[in-house]
C-alpha cells in the first residue's frame, strides 16, 4: 500500500513539472502623454516556462480601440509567440488603461491580463 502511495505522489509531482506557464513580457506598456487620434504599435513576447505546450485558447482586447493578433496558437516549452498589438487613442483628453486578455491551458493562468496605459492629451 505504501509503495502505491508513494508512486502516486510521484506521478503527480512529475504531472505537476511538466504543465504550461505562461508569462508574457511586459505585463504592460506605458505610453506617458500621447496626442489623441494617434495609432501606437507593440510587442509582446508570450513565453511558455513551463516544460508542456502551452496553448493559446484565445487574444482579445478590452475595447474597439485595440487590435491584437497572436502569432502561433500553440508554444512549445522554452519558446514564446509574438503577440501584435495596436492601440488607436481617441480624441477625449484624460489617462485611460486598455487590456488585452490571453486565455490558456497554464494552470492557474487560465486567463491573464496585460495592459496598456497612458494620458490622452489634445491633439
């Protein structure tokens, strides 16, 4: 019984090593004072840490504002995709914060938020 036991444990430790994490880096862009009616481009890296393929279930922006686009849907371990983004700043002045959610398989990850932040000035 205690040999069952132990090799349960065992499996589920090895199970648990080898799941997806996600990071993406930054965690967020801030823009500082930017003229309204302007169009901003980013980067971000979304890198699996973890030692199994991380799926990328699904990218989506918080507002029209905002369009994003995900290289690969799948990342492979050691590995990141590029996720694209664009943000196209009104006209009304005043700070704002826009995020952009990506939705995985890392446990505990299984939706994570990056944003993107600044102050609208007049144009």
């Amino acid at each position: 019984m205690l040999c069952a036991l132990l090799a349960l444990s065992v499996s589920y430790a090895a199970a648990v090593k080898s799941q997806p994490k996600l990071k993406v880096i930054p965690e967020f862009w801030d823009l500082g004072k930017i003229k309204g009616g302007s169009t901003y481009n980013f980067t971000y890296k979304v890198y699996n840490a973890g030692r199994a393929p991380l799926k990328i279930n699904n990218v989506r922006a918080s507002c029209g504002c905002t369009n994003v686009n995900i290289s690969t849907r799948e990342v492979l371990p050691y590995r990141y995709a590029t996720l694209e983004a664009s943000y196209t700043s009104g006209s009304a002045a005043g700070k704002f914060e826009k995020n952009i959610y990506v939705e995985s398989n890392a446990p505990s990850q299984e939706m994570t938020t990056v944003k993107i932040k600044g102050e609208v000035i007049e144009k």
